[in-house]
C-alpha cells in the first residue's frame, strides 16, 4: 500500500504525461471503491457530488469544512489511489483561513485540493484579484514541505463574468503566488481552453460533464490540457438513474430498470471492508 508521500509523487508525475489523463469524482467511499476498480489513476472529492447525497444543495451555505474534510477521509479510507479535493473557497474569506484548510486536508491524507476565487457573495460574485492572489499566496505557503498539489481555480465562467483576458491574468497570477494547477472552470469552447493552456505556464484542470459540448479526451489533451475532472457530473448520472427507476415503476408498473443494475454479487465484492487495490 503506497504512503502519503508516494501517492503524492504518483499524482504530480500524472501532469506530466504526454496527454491529459481523467481524474474522477466520487462523492462517497462505495463510489470510490467502483472507480478504483475500474482503473482510473486518481480521484478527487466533489462538494456538489457529496451535497447531493446527504440531501443539500451544492452552495457556500451548504457543507462545512469539517464535513467536506470527513467525506474526503472516507474516501482516502476506500482506495489506494491519490485523492485530491474539492475545498471549495478555503472556507473562510481571509487568507489564514483558506491556509488553514489546507493543513487540515494535508493532515488527512490528501494529496492536493482546489481554492477557488468566487466569494459566495451575489453583488460581488469573484474576489479582487489582488485579494484572491493573496489568499493563493497563503495557501501555497501552507503547503509548502508538505506532499500537496495546490490547484487553484479561476470562476469568472461559473459567475456571469466571461472574461477570458481577466481569466488567464488571474491563472498566470496564481501561478506566480505559487499554485501547481490552474483550472477555469466553464471555459466556452475549445478555443477558449486551448488559449488558457497557451498562455499559463501549469498543467491546465478542465472539467467536463456541465452544459455545452462535451469534448473527448483526444480533443482536450491535443489542446493542451492535462487533467480532466468531472465534477458532480457522475453523481448527478446516478441521481438521473435512480430517478428514471422510480418514474418507471410509479408511471408504468414495471421494473425493467433492474436489467441495467450492478448485479449484487458484483456491487458486494467491490464493496469489501478492505481498501480497494487499483487493477491496472
């Protein structure tokens, strides 16, 4: 079984590979276990995944730092494969705040995590970039000496605001405070990915599985990209699914969803007490 040092050294040799490589999102331990099984190389928490399944919607409001940081032990508990996370804002909007989570997460076993500038505020939806530049200074220090990937995140596109020149200004700042990844979540179309990959000088995060076009694999690491996440998109397939069981029984009658369930033997076997060993 890898230690923390050696996941972490796996997981940054992965941003260095001749093409993009896709790191999912489980939002509890049972759905880790399956894509540990199935071969991916990493995996990394989802707040909207995780929000969703406990019954609350994916919001600043919504989750707390202690239960982002407990779902995400329950899911380093379920797999040998480095885990990253999703931190959301750092959990607080001044920069020893946001340094704070990531020692905690660092505590934990993770071996990366995400800020992001957005402020959770409607009026003001992103951080001044000197505000969120400082606060990606602060969480770089705090990893410093540790075994921690600090992914930092641009959310203009999320926000209302799409502007791809202020954009890649905050992404080459990140960069220059320190961050290892830099990721703009919600870019428009291929173009607009493949500028952002030009002009920074980190590995590019693209997250796919949200409204508009879904690029392949192919196509993102031709354009320079090298991690795919898919953010809630996984859980929000498995809510559709179990929603499409539950309409079809309650409209129809019948039960032909169970054709496309796991079988019970195969979902028992993955899910063992034991950590999942990764088959690759």
């Amino acid at each position: 079984m890898p230690d923390h040092a050696e996941k972490f050294e796996a997981f940054r040799a992965l941003h260095f590979g001749d093409r993009a490589f896709v790191m999912p999102n489980p939002w509890d331990a049972g759905s880790a276990r399956i894509l540990t099984h199935l071969g991916f190389s990493a995996l990394v928490t989802t707040s909207a995944g995780y929000a969703f399944s406990v019954g609350k919607r994916d919001s600043f409001a919504g989750l707390s730092r202690e239960e982002i940081l407990a779902n995400a032990a329950a899911i380093i508990a379920a797999t040998d494969l480095p885990v990253s996370a999703d931190l959301e804002d750092g959990f607080g909007a001044d920069p020893d705040s946001c340094a704070e989570t990531i020692r905690l997460a660092s505590d934990i076993g993770l071996v990366g995590g995400s800020i992001e500038d957005a402020t959770g505020n409607p009026e003001a939806p992103i951080y001044d970039i000197q505000e969120a530049v400082d606060r990606v200074r602060a969480v770089a220090e705090a990893a410093k000496g540790r075994s921690f990937l600090l992914t930092a995140r641009a959310e203009n596109y999320l926000w209302g605001k799409p502007n791809l020149a202020d954009t890649i200004a905050r992404l080459q700042a990140f960069s220059e405070a320190g961050a290892d990844v830099l990721y703009a979540p919600g870019l428009p179309d291929i173009e607009a990915i493949r500028t952002v990959c030009r002009a920074v000088d980190k590995p590019v995060n693209v997250v796919m599985g949200l409204k508009g076009r879904a690029f392949s694999v192919a196509e993102l690491s031709d354009a320079g990209v090298r991690r795919i996440s898919v953010g809630g998109s996984f859980a929000r397939a498995a809510l559709g699914a179990l929603k499409r069981a539950a309409e079809e029984v309650l409209t129809d009658g019948t039960f032909t969803y169970a054709e496309d369930a796991m079988p019970d033997a195969e979902a028992a076997s993955l899910m063992s007490p034991e950590k999942r060993q990764s088959e690759r």
